[in-house]
C-alpha cells in the first residue's frame, strides 16, 4: 500500500521511551493522509520476525524505533526490496541514525519519514546475516559483552565497560584472508570492519566510513602494551585511530576469518554475540537496502 507505514517499536530502548513512542506516534500523524500500524517487540529477534511477516502488507516503509539493535532486526528483511528502512532512534548509541544525520528529536525524526526522501546504502555480510553499521571481534565485542551486563544504560556506563575491560582483554588469535590477494594472522587486539563512520555515543574507530561506496573499512590492530592501550583510547576518542602506528587500515570487499577455537564472542551492529564457527565470511552487498534520510 503506498501510503501505509509501520512502526515496530522496542518498548524498552531509550530506558523506557519506547512506551511513549507509540502514542506520539498516532498523534503526529493524526491528521495526515497515511494509513499507519504500530507493534511492539516482545523479546530478542521478535523485530525481525515481525517485519518478516508485514513486508507482505507492502507498506511504502517499516520503521525500526529503537537503537542499532532493533535497527538491525528491521532492517534484516528488507535488504534487496524497494520497502524503505525509517528510523526513530531513541536507543543508547545510535550510531547508524547519526552516520544518516537522523535527530534524537522524535518529532523531527518522525517529519524525515513524512516527508520520504530515501538513499541507498551497503549492507555487509557475515556469513548469513547482514550488518549495517559495523562488526568487530577484538576488545570491542568484550566492552559490548561487559556493557549489556550492565545496568547504567548511557555514555557513562559505556565508558566503564571500556575501562573495565580494558585492562584484562586477552587478544585473539585469527588467520584472515583479505579479498583473496592478502593474508593477516597474529594475536589481534582490535579487529573491526565497518560501512558506517559512526559507532555510537559519537565514538569512531572508522571515521573515513562511507555507508554507499561499495567497501567496508577493516581495521586491524596487534597486541599492544598498557602504554598503548590507553594510546588507543585517546586515538579514538580524538577520530585519529587511522593515524596510530600499530594501526593497518584498509578497504576490503570481502574477508574471512579463521579461528580454532569452538566460539568466538563478535560484537554486530552494538549486539554481543557468540559465534560458533570457526570460519566466518564477511563481505559487502552494495545499494542492498534502502533508508529514508532528511
């Protein structure tokens, strides 16, 4: 229908906000000519399931309101379709709505859906998911492990993750072919691939990101001693991680990482996971997903 647009709403993003979403919502679009349906995530992936079975609907947009994780979820079903992602960020990082320029202002993020003007951009690829904003396997994944354990759910309880782990964060071993002409292994502090310049909490390992040039900007970085390690963190707090020595920045179509351990702990798109293959491709799709942008 091309005047409908669903709402898929996480309830608990934003401590909270997402419950009141749902009525600012129906009031700003109170006296418009747009037929809109708004539904509430229940648990982990229920977002994903529920934009499965609404893109049969053929709304002219699905909006994931929430944070890069209900982003994700939404955005998963709608790769490689002409249904467009709108985003109402209201989660704690919200990195992929900054990289987009998308206000934190719900009634301003919701006037960039009225008015519908849409982009495409990159999806990237591990193994049979698809991520939008980043992926990492190295001491970010363990701070988003330690973060989502927390309960200060805010810049601050990220940077007490980042400072908790930082001092026991053991590096991984990896072997990793790099677009079939380049191999890298050793112990890995930071392993990252990103299509998105923005991380969240306005913190970029991958400032030079662009969400629609075909690439992914992989950054691997070694073992590193204490005095380094702190290094690190003025580096990416300053956006200079590019220019760190340890630092090997590159733009790839296509990666895989090999491990010999049973599980693996990746961060995708701000969500720890636990990965149990010990092969795991990563790539890029290019223009694979439509979003609407101010």
């Amino acid at each position: 229908m091309k005047n409908k647009i669903i709402f898929i709403i996480n309830p608990i993003a934003g401590k909270g906000k997402g419950k009141i979403v749902e009525s600012m919502i129906q009031q700003f679009f109170q006296q418009k000519e747009w037929t809109i349906q708004t539904f509430f995530t229940e648990k982990s992936g229920h977002a994903t399931e529920l934009a499965q079975q609404l893109i049969q609907t053929n709304p002219i947009a699905i909006v994931a309101c929430g944070g890069d994780g209900t982003i994700n979820e939404v955005a998963q079903t709608l790769v490689g379709t002409s249904i467009a992602l709108g985003i109402v960020p209201i989660g704690s990082g919200n990195g992929l709505a900054a990289n987009l320029r998308i206000s934190k202002s719900i009634e301003q993020a919701l006037t960039t859906i009225l008015k519908q003007k849409s982009i495409t951009i990159d999806a990237g690829k591990i193994n049979e998911h698809y991520f939008f904003s980043n992926i990492g396997f190295g001491i970010d994944a363990a701070v988003i492990e330690h973060y989502a354990k927390t309960k200060t759910r805010n810049f601050l309880g990220y940077v007490s993750a980042c400072f908790n782990t930082l001092f026991h964060f053991q590096p991984k071993t990896f072997k990793i072919q790099i677009d079939e002409n380049k191999e890298l292994q050793n112990d890995f502090y930071f392993l990252f691939c990103s299509n998105s310049n923005e991380a969240g909490y306005g913190i970029s390992f991958s400032p030079k990101a662009q969400l629609n040039d075909g690439k992914l900007d992989f950054l691997a970085i070694k073992q590193l001693t204490i005095f380094e390690q702190l290094l690190f963190s003025v580096h990416v707090l300053t956006k200079r991680i590019h220019q760190m020595k340890q630092a090997q920045v590159l733009q790839i179509r296509s990666a895989t990482f090999i491990h010999q351990n049973e599980k693996t702990i990746a961060q995708i798109d701000g969500e720890a996971v636990i990965l149990h293959e010990q092969k795991i491709n990563v790539s890029v799709i290019p223009n694979a997903l439509r979003v609407i942008i101010p």
